[in-house]
C-alpha cells in the first residue's frame, strides 16, 4: 500500500462532505457515490439511497463478506465554528459534518474493496454504503438486505479507533401508560396517576436482570421522559413515561419485554425489539486475524446497523466515537491512512471456510 489510495480516499471524502446527506435526503450523495464507483470501472448497484458493488467472479458456493458503512448523517448540532458542509484540513484534521461519523469508513471501506478485488480472494467481497442509519430506516439496511445475496460475516465501519467492537448493545424504546381517576386536588378524590407511575419507575430504577455480560455489562433501563397532569388543582388521571432500554447479547428485546411485564402494572408498549444486541464469535478468523493485528477487543455502547444483521459481524472504523454528533465533528488524515492498511491487512489472503 502506497499514499495514493489515502490521498484519493481523501479527496473522495472531501467531495462527499460537501454534499448535504442528512438522513432521508441521501439522493445526491448516493448519486455522486454511485457514479464515482463506476468511474472506476465496477458496476454498481442501487437501492433507494442504498449503493453496493460486487466482486468480480462471484461465487454463491464461496462464502461472502460485506464491508458496510452508512453515507447519511445527522443535522449539525450548534456551536459549530465553521461551515459543517465546507471540508477544510488543518494540522492534519479534516473538518466537516459526517467526517468521522462515517465517512472515513465509508471511503476507507471502498478503497479497501478496490485494493482487495484486484485479486481473486477465497471469498466473494461486497461493498455497500447505506442510508437512514441514523434512525434506523426502513429504507437503509433493512431494504439493502432484501437484495443482497446471503452475507456470511460483515465489517460495519463506525468510529471505533480501528479496535475491534465484537459486541455491541441493542435498543428497545418504551411508552409506558398509567391510568388513574381525576378529581379535584384540594379533596380527597381520585387516584393520582403520577404516584401510581411512581413504583414503576422505582421498579425500572432498581431492577437488574441476572445475567450480565463480559463485554458489554447489564441490561440498563433509563427512564427518560414522563408527562402528566393538565393543571395544578387537577388530580391527574394518566401518567406517561419512556424507558431506554440498552440490552446486552444475553437477552433478546422480546425475553427483556416480558420480564418487564411480569413486574410492571403500567401498560407497556415498545416501538420495536429489533434493534437487537450483537456479539461476534472470538473464535472467527477475521477476530484472530484483528488481535494479531494488536486490536483491542471491546464491547460498544452504542447503536449501529449491526442490530439489523442476521448474521455474523463486528463494527470497526476510523476516528473516535466521542467525535460523532460534535460541533467541528473532524477525522485526522493519518486515521484514514491506517484505516485502508488495517482493512487490507485484515482481509488480504484471508481463509474463511467455504459454504457446505
């Protein structure tokens, strides 16, 4: 590997920045994506915001690898000191919104794949840039994966400092209802909806599921936001809450929900138990391969497309997490470097057990 892969990976960058992607409005991203790959001389392929290319010489009997990241970001937080959609490199960083959340490992992953595909690998190799992840679409991931043959393990590129997240906790958002009878405060009447939420909000606060994880730690339970009462001298006869749920790869959102139910008298609904925890077999060549490679294996926090996948995957990628969502949100120009190195290092020459 040489500097002209990163210099271009860079550049690409650069472009991409400048292109307002915000989650939903991805179209002239995907366009400029799309084109850029076919420019250099692969057929791509689209779906909504969804762009993938294939290796050449794909083989259903071989087992395939996806290399994954996502091209939408969020809206600009405030105290932004610059434009976030004009890329300016300064000390070696590059500034812009989406730089490091994850456009470096949108362009890190696709200048691995060229690298890769240049040779014929003992699996097939799919890049895909995808949309809505960060509000887990319909149209993102879990449309791209209606037309994606059968992927057998993936890489996500998220801003994990290059380190291996072989284990990354899942989401389970839920509205919790409790009803109660209005009357009028200054009488003893009623039945106070906001106190009878209070024990299960305690229950929530308190509560810790048994099983805990090595990489990950306990299932946690936030409640986040709770409404209630229409005025001061009304007692109030519903109370509305939210708990986060951040559930570890011990439990399914499904097993969580009805533990929740068994404790709780509030009505209980959640608004999806697909976001899913996941964890990667340390057994897997590409883990092997990773700490050969000196990569720390630690369990993540936060969300990604992983919780879509059916399949085997771990989540790696340039910059830092702590970056993501910032005002002057930037990613260093060495991180980029490393990143393509890493990828190849890690895929190059790579046996995986062919399909049965």
């Amino acid at each position: 590997m040489d500097h002209k892969e990163t210099n271009e990976a860079i550049a690409l960058l650069q472009q991409m920045i400048a292109i307002p992607s915000i989650s939903k409005d991805e179209t002239a991203v995907a366009d400029f994506l799309e084109r850029f790959i076919e420019i250099n001389g692969y057929v791509a392929s689209r779906t909504n915001n969804n762009v993938w290319v294939m290796s050449s010489g794909f083989d259903p009997s071989r087992p395939t690898v996806l290399l994954n990241s996502h091209i939408d970001t969020v809206k600009p937080v405030q105290g932004w000191t610059r434009n976030p959609l004009m890329p300016v490199i300064e000390n070696g960083k590059l500034y812009g919104l989406g730089s490091n959340d994850a456009g470096a490992s949108v362009v890190s992953l696709l200048y691995a794949f060229f690298y890769l595909t240049q040779e014929q690998q003992s699996y097939n190799l799919i890049y895909a840039a995808s949309a809505e992840e960060e509000i887990s679409g319909e149209n993102g991931m879990v449309s791209l994966l209606k037309e994606l043959p059968k992927i057998d393990f993936a890489i996500v590129g998220e801003p994990t400092e290059m380190n291996l997240a072989v284990a990354e906790k899942g989401l389970m958002v839920l509205d919790c209802t409790v009803s109660g009878l209005a009357g009028h405060a200054a009488r003893d009447e009623g039945e106070n909806a906001i106190y009878k939420a209070i024990r299960d909000i305690e229950w929530f606060r308190t509560f810790e599921y048994e099983k805990k994880s090595e990489l990950l730690g306990k299932v946690k339970m936030t409640v986040t936001q709770i409404t209630s009462g229409t005025q001061h001298n009304v007692i109030p006869d519903k109370c509305s809450f939210v708990v986060d749920v951040r559930s570890n790869e011990m439990y399914s959102n499904q097993e969580i929900l009805e533990e929740i139910n068994k404790h709780v008298d509030c009505d209980v609904q959640s608004r999806s138990t697909r976001l899913s925890s996941t964890a990667t077999p340390l057994h897997h060549p590409i883990v092997k391969r990773g700490i050969e490679l000196n990569r720390t294996l630690f369990g993540s926090p936060t969300l990604s497309d992983q919780s879509l996948m059916p399949f085997t995957s771990l989540k790696m990628g340039p910059g830092m997490s702590s970056r993501s969502h910032t005002a002057d949100e930037y990613i260093l120009l060495s991180e980029i470097d490393e990143a393509i190195s890493l990828y190849v290092q890690l895929l190059d020459g790579l046996k995986l057990e062919s399909r049965s």
